[in-house]
C-alpha cells in the first residue's frame, strides 16, 4: 500500500492483477506434491507418513437415512487440519519464482502488480500472467476466472492503452474497487467504499440486534444508547416501554445489563420537568446523573462543555494518536516486536550534520492529501525531535516510559497517567 500511494503522489499508474486459485484445497494433485516435497529435502518415514495421510482416502455423504457408495478421492489437501494449509503452501510457494514484478502470496489467493509506464512495461506485465498460467499447468492446478480481476490505479484519463490482460486464455476481469486482505480498495485508494461498507454492515448488526425499538438509539461495541424528546405522560411511558423491550431481548438471549453502569440523563430544563418518575431497566430504576461519559468525551445534561475541557479534550486526543505513532514507528526502525520492514514505510535522512539521534527520518515531498495525511508523514517530523535516549531503547516498555519522564519534563501542560 505504501509503495502504490508514492507511486499515484508521483502521477504514475500501477496495474494489480488480483489471482484466485480453483477449488484450491480440493484441487492439489498428490504425486506432484509428493514430489516437490522430495524437492524440498523430505523422506525417509516422514514422507511415507505424508503420503499415507493423503492417499487412499474416501469419501462418503450421509443425507438422512441413506448413505452415498464410497469414492476415492484422488487429489486435495483435508482442510481444517493444520496439515493441509503447510502442505498446499509448500506446492505453490514456487509459482512466483520465475515473475520480475512486484508480487504478494496469501493463503491461496496471488496479488502480482507493477508499474507501468508505456507498452514494453504493459507487456512484460502479461509475460508474468502467462509465466503463471504455465507454472499452473505443470503442477496441474487452475486458476478461478472468475475471482481473477485486474484493479488499474492512478488517473485513467492519462492512460493511453486501454488494451485487456489475460489469463488462461481469458481476459482479466477490471475492477474499479477490489476486496484486499479484508479491506475494500478503489482505484484511486481512497477508503470510501471501505467505509461505507463497514458503516452499512454495522448499522445491519444494529437493528439485527435491537430493531424492536421505535425510539432513537446507538451501539458502539458492547454499550447501547437509546433517547427520545419527551412532552407529555406518554412520551414517558413510551420510552419505558423501548426499555422494557431491550430487557426482554437481553433475557431471550440468556444476556444481562450491568445495572450499576446503566444511567439515566435527562437533557434540558429539569424546572420544566414535572413527571420526575425513574425507569426501570430489570426491574431495577435507573441510576440518575447529571454527568455522562459519551463516546470518551464527558457530557452535562445542558450539554455545555467549559473552554477548558475542549482544549484538554483536543489535546489528549492528538497526544494520544501522536504515542500510538510514535510506539509503531519504533517498533518498526528498531525491529522490535514487529514484522514490518523499516524500508518498506520509511527512508533514512541522508544528511550528515543533523543533530540528535541516527534514525532520523527523511520529510518527503507530496502532492496529494492521500499521502500527505498518511501515518508515515504524519509522524516524521515528531519522531525527528525526540532525544537519542528515548530512540535508542532497548526495548518497547522502556521506549513508552523515558518518553512519558520526558514530557513530565518538558511539558507543563503535560497530565496523565503513566503508561
């Protein structure tokens, strides 16, 4: 991802072609792997173990009362195993060897893209595809056509060749977002889609969970808030009503609320109010605040925040977002704790005379907000400022702690709690 945005920031377009193998458990030819396995070094007892493990074996359905004739089954991996994942590896963990472009395995899914340029890079992109479609037929697997797509990134208007890539003889299917690791992705990468799917499958967990309510109501992980503008008696008894609901919903799910964390605020005018009867929730009334933490951010029931706390708010939060990036970071420039690799998201300030410690970052030049607002600029220049001691800790803890001494004597306006 990091290396696609600083291509599209220098107005360059990447070409991913996104490769699914079919039925890719089911599909692993036994010889052939019992083979490669040879390849790898494995014998002796341990091999006829394997092969045992995977020859010979049947296959019978049951529906009912009746039962299917026994077949053999002459290819395939058993899924669920820890086995049969490590031995499907191991067969294609070579199908990439012979590609020069940029290339990434996952489980059985094969993500190869590079950037292109002009024609000569176009077709040596296809010579790839077609390396891999006869890796393919050598080890008698197939790709899903179906599944194979190709997501073409950066500003379409400045490409010329249009032309399609194939695959098995097929024309790649061109996608404008594609579904990476788990992540919705456009072609120009910006994470919209990604956050209007999450936004829509969140709200239909929602009202899976509590769509009886015909009141306002939030969830955010296990917390549930519901509100409503009462007038009268029987905006009251509504309301009651909508929590009478929840806590029969909560019964026939065998869960319950934590009645001494489960409050009431009543917004507005308390003189105006003259029904002040409390409300049940298990049988129990509600305990009454004028004070509620919402969402992290403290709330009155005249919903006035001081100055202060807007500023103290504000400032937490950046501070907060600024540790988290700062721990990363060196998690990834020391290699501690973390599989990253530093030259993948950061290069080194190559300038000699800088003060202060040796892993200085380079500040690079962007044209775009999709990079400029990326974590790995964001926080260049606040790792750059920190002491030598803190960068070269020998350890994460003591990298969390000399930055909190630090700012306890650095910072006035600096309170909080040690990490």
């Amino acid at each position: 991802m990091q290396s696609w945005i600083k291509e599209l920031d220098a107005k360059d377009t990447v070409h991913v072609a996104y490769i699914d193998f079919q039925k890719a458990y089911d599909s692993v030819p036994h010889q052939r792997l019992l083979y490669k396995l040879r390849m790898f070094g494995i014998g002796g007892k341990l091999l006829t173990w394997i092969k045992n493990f995977l020859v010979g074996r049947f296959q019978v359905v049951w529906e009912g009362g009746s039962r299917s004739k026994r077949i053999v089954i002459e290819s395939g991996v058993p899924q669920g195993l820890v086995l049969g994942p490590i031995l499907f590896l191991l067969l294609i963990n070579d199908c990439v060897q012979d590609l020069d472009c940029n290339f990434a395995l996952f489980a059985e899914d094969i993500k190869i893209w590079n950037v292109i340029h002009n024609a000569a890079e176009r077709d040596d992109f296809q010579e790839n595809l077609c390396r891999l479609d006869e890796w393919a037929r050598n080890w008698l697997l197939s790709f899903n056509s179906n599944q194979c797509t190709l997501l073409r990134l950066g500003n379409q208007n400045q490409v010329t060749d249009m032309r399609p890539y194939y695959l098995n003889g097929l024309p790649l299917r061109e996608v404008h977002t594609q579904k990476n690791l788990g992540v919705w992705m456009k072609d120009n990468l910006k994470p919209s889609t990604q956050c209007c799917k999450a936004d829509k499958s969140a709200n239909s967990m929602l009202y899976a969970f509590i769509g009886d309510l015909d009141c306002n109501f939030a969830m955010f992980a296990e917390d549930i808030k519901i509100w409503n503008v009462i007038h009268n008696a029987a905006d009251r008894d509504d309301f009651q009503e909508n929590l009478c609901r929840l806590d029969e919903w909560a019964r026939n799910w065998l869960l319950s609320f934590n009645s001494n964390q489960c409050t009431l605020l009543r917004l507005g005018n308390q003189n105006q109010v003259t029904d002040m009867r409390p409300y049940y929730l298990n049988g129990l009334p509600l305990r009454e605040v004028h004070t509620q933490k919402n969402l992290g951010v403290w709330m009155k029931d005249n919903l006035k925040p001081s100055t202060q706390c807007c500023k103290a708010d504000k400032s937490a939060n950046s501070m907060l977002q600024l540790r988290g990036d700062l721990i990363q970071t060196f998690r990834i420039m020391r290699g501690m704790d973390c599989a990253l690799l530093c030259d993948a998201f950061f290069q080194l300030a190559t300038t000699n005379n800088l003060r202060g410690h040796q892993f200085k970052l380079s500040v690079p030049q962007v044209r775009l907000d999709l990079r400029k607002y990326v974590f790995t600029n964001l926080v260049a220049e606040p790792w750059n400022d920190l002491p030598e001691v803190i960068v070269m800790s020998q350890a994460v803890n003591t990298f969390k702690h000399r930055r909190y001494i630090h700012l306890l004597q650095h910072h006035e306006d600096f309170v909080t709690t040690l990490p």
